[in-house]
C-alpha cells in the first residue's frame, strides 16, 4: 500500500477513537469543565471572571462605554417593535424601570401615534419578585380568539422554557390551564383556544437526540397530559425535532402543519386533520422551507432545485405556493416527492445568482419578502389576483437592510424596517395598499456626519469573489484600528444595520468597522450557503481571512490594529482563523462559541448541527472536522494574538463548555487569555440591559486597548 494512503488510513483510526465513547478521551485533560455546574468548574469560572472583570474595568473607559450603552438600551424613544394580532400591536418591553420587562399592548391606530397608550398585560418584574424565581421573557402564542395566550417563560434565559397559560381579560394565569414544566417545549392553540397542539419532554425516550421534542400530542381543555393527550405524530429519535405550527387565515381555516425536521435543513410536513392526526405528507422536496399560509396555499422557499412532472425546473432560492387542498398522500421514504398537478405549483419569485430572499411573512391578504440583491434589500408583496400571483416592490428606501416586522393574520395590516450602518432604523406602517409609511423612527445615536460606508470584494483562496462592507471616517489618512466581524453558517445573512453600540464606542473614536459576507451565510442564496456546508467548511475560513487580508492590503488596517469579532458560529469561525492565521490579526473577541468541533454533537444541542458540520462519529467526517476543529489545533508552538472569551452558565444551546475549554487550554500553553461567563441569558449572554451593556462595554474596551484605538 501507499505510504500516502496509509499515512491517511493510521490518521482516520486515530480520528475514530478520539470520537468513540460519545468522544469522552482521557486525552482531554479539561473534560471536567463540560460538568457546567461541578463545585470545581464553577471555581475556576469564578476566578477566571473575576481576574478579567478586575483588568477591563479597571481600564479608564469601560464605566463611560457602559454608561453609554445602557443610556441607548434603555432610552424611551427607541422604537417599540411589535407584531400584529387583530386590532392590537403587542410589544415586550424592557427599560430602567423594568428591567425584566413588560408585555403590553396598544390599538393599531394609537400605535402611530408619537406616544401610544400602552395597556399593561404582565410585569415580568413583578411575577419574578412574587414567584422568587429568575424569568426570563421567552414569548407569548395567542389564540385566534384573543382570549388567551400560551406563555413561555425561561429561569435565567436558556431555550428550555416553563409554558403557562395566560387570560387576556383578568391579566392573569390560569391555575388549571395548559401549563407545561421546564422543558424544550413547543405549544401553540388549534381552532380557538380549548385545544393546544404540543411537543415537550415525556419522559424517557421522548426527545431527540438532539434535546428537542419528537412526539406531538393534543391536549384538549381539562383533559390531563401525557398519555392521556391524544398522539398526533412521532417523529424519530435520531431527527432534529418534531414540533407543529398553526396559520390563522379568517378567509380560510386554521391550516395545523406537524414539521418533522429530519436534518436542520430538510423536513417533512404533514397536515394536522379534523381526525387530530397527521395526514398524507405534503408534497414537497425535504429541502423546502415551509414559510405560512393564505388562503389554502401554502408558502415554501425552497434550498435546492425541484424538477416537476411537466419538466419545469424551479431553480434554489425561489418562493413558491402549494395549494394544501391539491396534496395528495405520497411515499414518506423518497426524498422527491412531487404534487399530483405540477401546474399547482406557483412560482412566486425567483432570485438572481447575486440575490436571496432573507424574511418571508404571510398576512391575511398577502405574502411579503424581504429579497436582497448583493446584500442590499427591498421588499416584495405578493397577491393572489383571478388565480395568478401579482408582484410589486414596495416604495422603501434603498441602499441598505429592509426587514418584515409584522403581518396580521386577521388585517390588512403589516409592518417594515428600513436601516443601514449610518441611516438609525425606520419602521413603515402599510394598510394593505401597498404603500408603506414611516410611522416611527429611531433618533441617532451618533454623529455619522464624518462617516462613510464602501462595499468591495476580496478574492478567496479558490479564486471566489467575497463581498464585504467597510464603515469608516471620510477623511482617514492611512490604516485604523478594525474590527472585522462575520458569521458564516446556517444560511443566516449578516446585512447592513446601524449599531449604536459600534457607532458610539468604535466609529465615532476613529475605529473602523468591517462586515463580512463570507460562504456560509445566506447573503447570495442557497448556494453561498452551500459552498460552505461539512467537507467545504474551510471556505469560510478562507473567506473570512481572504477579507482581513484585503483590506490590510488596501492599507485599511494592519495586522497590528486588526480584530475580529464572531459569536455562536461566528465563534467557531474567528476561533479557527486566530488558529490557521495568527499573522493577520490583533486581538480576537469570540463569544459563546462552538470551539471543540470533535465533540460538539454531545454537547448542548450539538447532534441538531450534524447537517451542517457533518458528525465526527464518521472517521472520514472527523479525519476532516480535525484539520480546523480550533481546540484540536492550537498550539503551545504558535503565537496567537490575545483572545477574550465570552459565554454564559445558562447557554443550553452551545453552553460555556466550548470556551471553557479553550480558555483553559491556552491559558495552560501560555498565550494571553481573558475569559467572562454571564450567569445568565442563555446563547444571547445577557439577560437584561445591564447584563448586554456589561458584555459589550466589557468586550470593546478589551478590543481598544489591544488594538491601540
């Protein structure tokens, strides 16, 4: 054999048993800071907070930058953002007075007003301080009738949730209402509100793999629980999760979709029927992703291409309609399922090679996309007219991020967003003329006057052109201190958006900021998505330094005065570029971030990420995964810039476990480390605006000081 093919063959068995045991090895030395809530662990987080915290607030600037940060957050003339429910606009809304929050609500003609008379519905302050229990505000599902609404509340802000049932006349909670305990459940009413379709934790075997439901049930008003609630559908252990979803459409009827999600990007969907079963599977390829309802249709973008029958191809990326009433029962097992009329497929839309639809909402008389073409955004309202779908593109302004706010399932009614890096946020009211109104406006919350935004292209390593934006000072004479920020993952789509917390605390001292649109992400549509997805990963890697490499070459910055900036994915992407190119950077700020890429489908809600990182149970998978898996390949041997870690105890997403470990590791191979974990907020680290104003005051004055700004 090869010398070559046996080099590969020895590296593949030694992948497969660092991932064997669940990837439990006694080759890691800090596998005791997974145990997140150990007497130990928690000593060492303690000790780690408390040396950071002492050096970066001890710095002259960090008491203004959080002053500064939490007078925006908690300013009363930010715009209340709110969704849409019958005459009503719902808002929850935190503030130094209520720095938990309150739920509440206006009437849709007092909400234009420059004050709206808010009505308050629940103090989240209040319940805490009487139930002695730590809420965090995770949202409310309201019946079609308005009368009551499912609440989900989280002790310290982790996805798992505690589900009570909320009356809208008294303002108060059910004590024999649908109340579900602590879990990661999903809920939400059916046909008024004496019926709930649900999807919590059973018991043993009841969830996935991955830590969500997989069997959903209905629980009908007095009825108990568990298996005494009538099985609607039962999913797989090994899928992502099974949850149900309901559209309310007063010119139709409630259209109940049960969504098995097999992968993170590929479901099947199955109509929940009079019977309080799931019917036939809906015609669609795995791939679609199911948006809304309206008027019997259902709402689809689809990831990849679908050939039909009569041969049409509906190219990725398009959105497109289905009417529920034409689907027939189809073979469950074939991942190409076609309806029973290829002409009952209606194309609603498709985008160009430069363009992706990034929002889709449906509302009582329209569908609205928020579409973008090279990263720039407009919004489109869709209407079925005689039978045949018309088009039109909403008068928004242009040259920046456009977003649906709101759509009302039983109005005319919706809401949008214009914003970008130098322009605060608008939001427009549209009565259902399709022509939208600016109704509110955020004041600015610095002098962008000096500044300036530029979009220019860096090539990549297999020659591909990256886009990314640059905001900085008119007059710059030479290179600034930078941060470079980027996601890269999951479709997710980094836009333009005017910060008051990187205007404040970065522009407005001279500092550059730079946006990256890397492989990953879904600025360009499915395919930039896909060009980054398991075995291809590196290119968002090389991406991501290809702009950092650009923009030193365009004398914007130095290696010296350049730092990056990434959470969640964003984490795994600037933990993997300090470890494979040390040399372009400066400092590093990576928050709750996936960091151990060998071991991460065991850790939090890991196994759900397999399709897009694919699983190192594999040993090709992991030969792979361990080529830029950032804790297997930091190195006491290398020089890495300095790395600030932030993470939160509550995240049962990702958890701290990732940084932990990292910071341990290199800390122990002598590089400069700095590390902070929040206590609570969940994956968002911050809980209240004291919490987000501590993180980020904590986090730019860390990039300020190394970076020389």
């Amino acid at each position: 054999m090869h010398r070559f093919a046996l080099l590969l063959l020895g590296l593949l068995a030694a992948i497969a048993a660092i991932a064997a045991d669940k990837g439990k090895t006694v080759e890691d030395p800090y596998l005791w800071l997974e145990d997140i809530h150990s007497a130990k662990a928690t000593e060492w987080v303690r000790e780690q907070n408390a040396r950071s915290v002492a050096a970066l607030k001890a710095d002259p600037s960090y008491q203004k930058n959080y002053e500064s940060i939490l007078k925006v957050l908690d300013a009363t003339d930010r715009i209340p953002y709110g969704n849409l429910d019958h005459q009503y606009v719902f808002n929850f809304w935190q503030d130094a007075e209520h720095p938990k929050g309150v739920w509440r609500r206006t009437t849709i003609t007092d909400y234009a007003n420059p004050i709206p008379h808010w009505e308050i519905l629940l103090d989240l302050d209040k319940l805490a301080a009487d139930e002695k229990e730590n809420w965090v505000w995770k949202g409310a599902d309201c019946a079609s009738t308005l009368t009551r609404c499912l609440i989900s509340l989280s002790r310290g802000g982790g996805d798992a949730v505690v589900i009570r049932e909320f009356d809208l006349s008294t303002k108060r909670f059910l004590k024999d209402g649908f109340t579900l305990p602590e879990a990661k459940s999903n809920a939400t009413y059916l046909n008024g509100d004496d019926q709930v379709l649900f999807g919590t934790d059973f018991g043993p075997g009841s969830m996935t793999s991955s830590g969500y439901p997989r069997i959903v049930k209905l629980w009908k008003r007095g009825k108990a629980t568990g298996d005494k609630a009538i099985t609607v559908y039962e999913g797989k252990p090994t899928d992502v999760a099974s949850q149900v979803t309901v559209f309310h459409d007063p010119k139709w009827f409630d259209t109940a979709i049960v969504v098995r999600a097999r992968s993170f990007f590929e479901s099947e969907y199955f109509e929940v029927t009079l019977d309080a079963d799931a019917g036939p599977r809906i015609p669609v390829p795995l791939s679609a992703d199911l948006k809304g309802a309206i008027g019997g249709q259902l709402i689809f973008t689809l990831r990849d291409d679908w050939t039909l029958p009569d041969g049409r191809r509906v190219a990725k990326g398009s959105l497109i309609a289905l009417p529920l009433h034409k689907t027939k029962a189809v073979d469950v097992n074939k991942s190409q399922d076609l309806p029973t009329d290829a002409h009952d497929v209606a194309v609603l839309y498709t985008p160009g090679p430069h363009a992706s639809i990034d929002e889709v909402s449906t509302g009582r008389d329209a569908v609205y996309a928020s579409i973008y073409d090279n990263v720039v955004g407009s919004v489109h309202a869709f209407r079925l007219v005689d039978g045949k779908w018309a088009d039109k593109k909403l008068d928004l302004p242009a040259g920046g991020s456009t977003h649906i706010i709101s759509t009302n399932d039983f109005g005319s009614e919706a809401y949008f967003s214009f914003e970008n890096f130098l322009r605060p946020s608008t939001l427009y009211a549209d009565k259902g003329d399709d022509r939208p109104v600016e109704i509110k406006s955020l004041p600015a919350r610095f002098d962008a006057s000096g500044l300036e935004t530029e979009q220019f292209e860096a090539t990549s390593k297999d020659g591909t052109k990256v886009p990314y934006f640059v905001v900085r000072r008119k007059d710059a004479e030479g290179p600034a201190p930078t941060i470079l920020y980027g996601y890269g993952g999951f479709e997710i789509s980094l836009t333009p958006s005017y910060s008051a917390n990187i205007g404040r605390l970065w522009l407005a001292k001279g500092g550059t900021y730079v946006l990256a649109n890397i492989r990953g992400g879904g600025e360009l549509g499915p395919a930039w998505h896909e060009a980054a997805l398991k075995t291809h990963r590196q290119h968002a890697f090389d991406d991501f330094a290809a702009v950092a490499a650009d923009i030193e070459r365009r004398g914007i910055t130095t290696p010296a005065q350049l730092g990056i900036m990434g959470g969640s994915n964003g984490g795994l992407l600037v933990s993997t570029v300090m470890t494979q190119h040390p040399e372009l950077l400066g400092a590093v700020v990576c928050q709750v971030p996936l960091i151990d890429m060998l071991r991460y489908t065991h850790i939090g809600a890991g196994a759900s990420w397999i399709a897009e990182y694919g699983d190192p149970a594999d040993p090709k998978m992991a030969a792979y995964i361990h080529t830029y898996s950032p804790y297997q390949n930091v190195s006491a041997k290398k020089k890495y810039p300095p790395v600030f870690f932030v993470t939160a105890t509550s995240d049962d997403r990702v958890t701290p476990v990732h940084a932990r470990k990292m910071a341990a590791k290199m800390e122990a191979q002598g590089h400069s480390v700095m590390f902070y974990e929040n206590t609570d907020g969940g994956h968002a680290a911050a809980a209240n605006h004291k919490q987000a104003a501590e993180m980020w005051a904590l986090s730019f004055v860390y990039l300020a000081r190394e970076l020389g700004l």
